[in-house]
C-alpha cells in the first residue's frame, strides 16, 4: 500500500533562476529557492520516490494529461520568458509505471486522462525550475500534469486529484504531490515591467491573495472551496487555478481540515502572487 507523504503549493517563478545568475536580479529570490531546499529536504525525510507536479504551464485543450516518460533529459529555454530561462540544463527520471497507474484510477471518475511516455513529450518549467532546486541529485523519479487546463471544469480537476489518491493508496512507494502555480497572476503590463519585479500588478489582487492565505493558515477550507472559481477568475488564476483544485481533490475538498504551513510567505513576481506552503497530510 502507498503512501502520500507530502502535498505542497509551490511557485516556480523564473526569476528564482535569473536569481542564481550575476546581474540585477541575484539573489532576489533566495527565499524562494531556500523554501523549495526545504520541501526538497522533506521528501528526503520522508523517503519520497516519487513526485507528482501538476504544472499550470503545461496547456492542454482537451482531456487531462500525464507525462509519465522514462528519462528527461535536456537543455531548456522558455519560450513565454526567453529572456529569464535560458539554456537551463535538467536530467530527471520518470515513472512510466505511476503514470499508467494514475490514468487507470482517475479515469474510475468519470474525467478523460492519458498517460504518455512519449520521448519527444517534454516537460513545462512549471516542473522543470521546482525539480531545479530539489531534486538536483535524481533521487525522485517525475510525473508531470497538465494543469494549464483551457475547457475544464474545476469539479474535474478536484475528480483528478481523487483519482490520484485511490492511484497512491494503490502503489507501492511513496510520493508527493506539488501544485505548482501561483495565487493571483495578473501579470504585470508590460510597460510597468520594471515596477512589477517585486510588487503586484493590482492593489484588488494584493489584498485578495492576502485575505486567502488567511483562510489557509485558519483552515476555512469550505469557504476557500466556495470562492475558487470567482478568485480564479477575477483574479486572473494561473492555468485557471486548476492546480489549487486538483491538490484540493487530493486532499478531501471541503473535508480537507489542517491549516497550512508556510514554508516561504507569499511575495510578488511579475505582478503576481507567490508562495510556498506545505499542506499536511495525515
Ligand atoms: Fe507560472
């Protein structure tokens, strides 16, 4: 019987490279990349083999997807933020096994999903910059979802992350889960780039983000779940939230009862909102 050892939201905000590179920008996101050491250090602690990213930069029009390859392995550039991720190498191992195991349970629910091991289906930076920090060394093997969902209905999402569960009680290892997307995501206009760096877009988003986390540290999960589709909607949710909805899923929707733990606390890139906060798990 497997095991869900850990469930987290993360950011994966690109500047958390360009903050490893001399110029401008060095070291700006240290916080961020010190909480996903942390959660990294966690899945160690808790012999994690496998993790699970719902990537809300990987966009799909039609059904749910897994990509559940054998081997990444390559030298990544952005194509949204050319000029933030460039040449950034990667090599992690997938779980082929896990993928078909998810696609099995989750399709029980009702919702369209395929899994793909397919050596030419490459991995979002959604997936790619958290693995960058906490799982240099191979020790996870990656399966990464498509959370950048265009014609989906949050309802389906949360199904996914049922699924999910039934899929790890039937595994035999243990695994974690990363939604991995922000909190608001009004991007900054682009000709108030430079103001955007480090501050919101818009004061409405701001005070949104501020008021969630709240409920998130109190646990008022059912009123959370009640306000997920107009938060993702007025405030610009990346992917649609989808993420938040499938972590949701996992974690029992509006049963889920434990107030977060805040690993790194909710700042601004870009003009939108970031955090790292683990969800605890049983
Ligand atoms: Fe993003």
């Amino acid at each position: 019987m497997g095991k869900l050892a850990l469930a987290a939201k993360i950011t994966h905000v690109p500047s958390m490279y360009l903050s490893e590179l001399p110029g401008p920008q060095n070291g700006c996101r240290q916080a961020a990349i010190d909480g996903h050491y942390e959660i990294g250090r966690r899945c160690r602690e808790l012999n994690v083999d496998t993790i699970v990213v719902f990537d809300s930069h990987w966009l799909v029009n039609s059904a749910f997807h897994i990509n559940c390859g054998e081997h990444f392995q390559g030298i990544y550039t952005s194509n949204e933020l050319p000029h933030f991720i460039k040449d950034m190498s990667f090599e992690y191992d997938g779980n082929p096994e896990f993928g078909q195991l998810m696609q099995e349970e989750i399709s029980k629910t009702g919702i369209r999903v395929q899994a793909h091991n397919i050596k030419s289906l490459e991995l979002e930076y959604g997936t790619l910059v958290p693995m960058r920090y906490m799982n240099q060394d191979k020790k996870f093997k990656v399966v990464s979802v498509s959370a950048f969902l265009t014609s989906h209905e949050l309802e389906d999402s949360r199904k996914f992350g049922e699924g999910l569960l039934k899929a790890i009680e039937k595994y035999d290892g243990t695994v974690a889960v990363f939604a991995s997307g922000s909190l608001s995501h009004r991007f900054i206009w682009d000709r108030e780039v430079s103001r955007g760096m480090d501050s919101y877009t818009r004061e409405w988003d701001r005070q949104v983000d501020k008021h969630v986390v709240g409920m998130w540290k109190n646990a008022q999960w059912p009123e959370f779940i009640a306000m997920l589709p107009e938060y993702a909607e007025y405030c610009y949710g990346e992917g649609g939230m989808h993420d938040t909805a499938m972590l949701l899923g996992l974690l029992g929707w509006d049963q889920y009862d434990k107030p977060v733990e805040i690993i790194t606390d909710a700042f601004p890139s870009s003009g939108t909102g970031q955090i790292n906060a683990i969800f605890p798990v049983e």
